[in-house]
C-alpha cells in the first residue's frame, strides 16, 4: 500500500488540500433544489 494514496506525495497531497481550502474545488448544486424543510419541501410542519 503507498503511503500517501491516493497522490504521488505528501506535496501533491497538500497541494488539492489547499485547491478545496480555498475554493478552487467545489461541489456543484442545481438551483431548482430546496433547503431541507424549506417552504413546500412536503416535510414534517411545525404548529404555528
């Protein structure tokens, strides 16, 4: 097993480190989807 797996080395390691840190990596959305228990998400209301 190598030692810094999945990268080549502790450099190439802090290297995608830092790309997530500082936002050059992100996950994408679609902005159709709601917040979870957001107004008409159909979950569980809350009495008023």
């Amino acid at each position: 097993m190598r030692e810094f797996y999945p990268f080549c080395s502790t450099r190439c390691k802090d290297i995608d480190l830092n790309r997530w840190l500082s936002g050059g990596y992100a996950i994408p959305v679609r902005d159709d989807e709601e917040e979870p228990g957001g107004e008409g998400s159909g979950g569980p209301q809350t009495p008023a």
